[in-house]
C-alpha cells in the first residue's frame, strides 16, 4: 500500500533580500521527518525548489526527527530552528520539541546543523561567525556521550522493561523498576575513569494513573571509582518541577566510573522508570582513528536512496555520514553507532551528491578528510 505523506507546517523567513518558504514532511511519526524549502526574491514567489533540501533533518541519534520547525533570532543575531522531535511511543503522534543552531552560509544556502544534534550545544553570548566548512557541529560542547551500551544494573525490574534500554540511545524504549518508591535505582558501569561533565535524565511515563500538582521527578545521583564509595553530584531530593528530559552540566567535572540514579519520588503513582540516563564528558583517551575509505551505492531504481559502508576503523563507538551536494556543503548527516554501514533515504533523485564519513567515540570526533561523488543518472522529477 503507498503511503501519501503530509506536507505541512509552512514558514517563511526573509534573509538579505531572499525568502525561505518552508515546509514539512513526510509526517510527524516518521524518523525522516523534515522540512524542505523552496526560494524567492518576492514574498509571492514564484518559489524555486532548493536542491540541496531538507535544510532541517535528523533522521538518527537518541531522539530523531527535525520537522514542522519555525525560525527566530536571538538578542546576539544568532538563528536557531525550532522543530518536532518523534518519540511515538505512547501513540504516532508523540513528540518533543527541539532546538538546532541555524546558519545561512556564504551563498545563501540554509541549514539546521543536526550533527549530534542531541549532544550538549554551546549557547552563545555574541553573534557566531563561522566558516562554509566548518558549519556541521560547529556549536557542539565536545562532551561526549560515555554511557552508550555501558554494562547496567539495577534494584529491580519489570518484566520485558530490562536495565540496558536506560543505555540503548533510543528514546522510544525504556528501563522500568518494578515499583516507584524511594530508594529504586539504576547503576551505569562506564567501564574506565571517565571524566564526567553533565548527565540528562530522560524519564518515562510508565504506569502513571494521576496528573496534577504532585507531577514533579526527585531523585539523587552520585558517582564512584570502584561501586563502594560515592559521591553526590546532583541532588534533587526536593525538587518540585516536572522534568521528563533533565539536562545538568556539574559545576566543576568529576572522575569517576561508576553513575547511580536513586530514585526519591515518581509522578503520578507510576513506576521508576528511564528512558534513558546519558552520561557526557571526555573518555580520557585516544581519539578513534579516521575512516579512510568507504563506497557508496546509490539505488538504480529509486536514486532517492543509497547506502554507505565502510570498514570499522580502531577506537570508534559510532560513525557520522555526512553529504551534500558540494563538496565543501556536506551539511546533512546520519549518525550510527557500531555499524559500518547505512541507508540513506532522503537524496533528491535527479542531483549528485558527495560523501564523507567520520569517526567518534567518547574521547572525542575524527573527521575524515575522503570525500566521494556519487552522480545521479536520473532524469525525471526530484
């Protein structure tokens, strides 16, 4: 059965005499998607369909999708892109909402840069200038993800709800105790002395029965050197806000490899439940080393598509393809962790586009320095 998609969520932004109209799709259930948008130098067009579309797009990474957006400036004249993130978890309609730096590079080319997009951002406090090739991930912190498949344990769980997905970088799945009392918890093994920067706690809503004024996490985190010994590094035991994805960058980093959530109190009579605990900060290694060669396989039948391989190279947790139609705009990206390939779903079926993969692991990102072309032998529509 084909599946006709939504287009939607319109807007338009006016950039040095040029208007972006802007749109969604194909639907907010789906990790792809993303707004597209087309061009014009009059507010009624006619528009032009921009090649290099979707300008706004994650289809990867702990919580995906980058569609149905909006555009504003801040104070320091900065863009940022406003979008829905999926989760449809609870129902195809469940989502978050995101917020990615936005640039207009040098020739007026748009883009919400999504690498590692659910990695800690800077906020800026002064207007950010940039170079065309240093756009994707430029506003990243460099705290690096360290608790992606780490060894878990916990004080309990529910039956087919399993420690490991509080690990597993996927926001739809999740670790759930067996009750929501005071004193359930869930023990992160990083394996080595990390040093640890800022964690995010993104609960889950499991078994809840009641909303109202008493909807708010408490809860204590400490970290360790050998399990035994622990330190406090977050405590919320009297917090009163409702913080589904809790985000805190510690004052002053600490080492340690072991991280304990402690549960003191659950919304909404539910059960202790995670989606997922994210610890980040720096590894205290060796960067991994570069992706020197990969190929690319463009579908024959359905150019829209393509799948990169690459061999595994030493030290990587994970890999970014990154492409675009120049070589020096390689602006839109997949993220995979412990693969070493993947399928590329959104090209534009009559363009040619260029490649590259890089390499990262909780030490930190290796770019590669290989770029490939891969044209495009179709000759109808987009």
């Amino acid at each position: 059965m084909e599946i006709t998609p939504w287009i939607e969520g319109a807007w338009m932004t006016k950039h040095q005499g040029v208007y972006y109209l802007q749109y969604a799709a194909p639907g907010t259930e789906f990790k792809t998607y993303a707004d597209g948008v087309f061009t014009s130098d009059n507010p009624r067009g006619p528009f032009t369909y921009a090649p290099y579309s979707p300008f706004s797009h994650k289809p990867t990474g702990f919580v995906p999708g980058a569609g149905h957006g909006g555009i504003f400036k801040d104070k320091y004249g900065n863009y940022w892109k406003v979008v829905t993130l999926m989760v449809s978890a609870a129902s195809d309609v469940d989502r978050r909402v995101g917020i990615f730096p936005l640039y207009f590079d040098d020739d007026g080319q748009i883009l919400a840069d999504t690498y590692l997009g659910d990695y800690p951002q800077y906020l800026p406090r002064a207007r950010k200038k940039t170079a065309n090739s240093n756009l994707a991930g430029n506003n990243l912190a460099r705290l690096m993800l360290l608790s992606y498949g780490k060894k878990v344990k916990a004080s309990s769980q529910s039956r087919s709800l399993p420690a490991e997905l509080a690990v597993d970088e996927d926001v739809k799945t999740y670790w759930s105790a067996s009750t929501g009392r005071k004193g359930e918890w869930l023990e992160i093994d990083l394996g080595k002395t990390c040093r640890i920067c800022a964690l995010q706690v993104n609960f889950a809503e499991h078994k809840i029965f009641a909303f109202g004024r008493m909807f708010y996490h408490q809860y204590l985190i400490e970290v360790s050197p050998d399990s035994k010994n622990w330190v406090a590094v977050v405590d919320k035991t009297n917090a009163r806000k409702d913080v589904p994805h809790d985000y805190i960058e510690l004052t002053k980093p600490v080492e340690g490899r072991f991280v304990r959530l402690t549960n003191i109190y659950s919304p909404g009579q539910g059960k202790f439940s995670v989606r997922d605990l994210r610890v980040f900060g720096n590894g205290l290694g060796q960067q991994p080393d570069p992706v020197n060669d990969f190929e690319v396989q463009r579908n024959l039948q359905d150019q829209r598509r393509a799948v990169v391989k690459w061999e595994m190279v030493q030290g990587a947790d994970g890999y970014i393809v990154r492409y675009g139609i120049l070589p020096d705009k390689l602006y839109n990206n997949y993220q995979i962790y412990r693969e070493n390939s993947i399928p590329i779903n959104s090209l534009n079926a009559n363009g040619d586009y260029f490649f590259t993969v890089d390499s990262f692991n909780d030490s930190g990102i290796t770019r590669s320095t290989i770029i490939k072309k891969v044209k495009s032998t179709h000759t109808g529509d987009l």
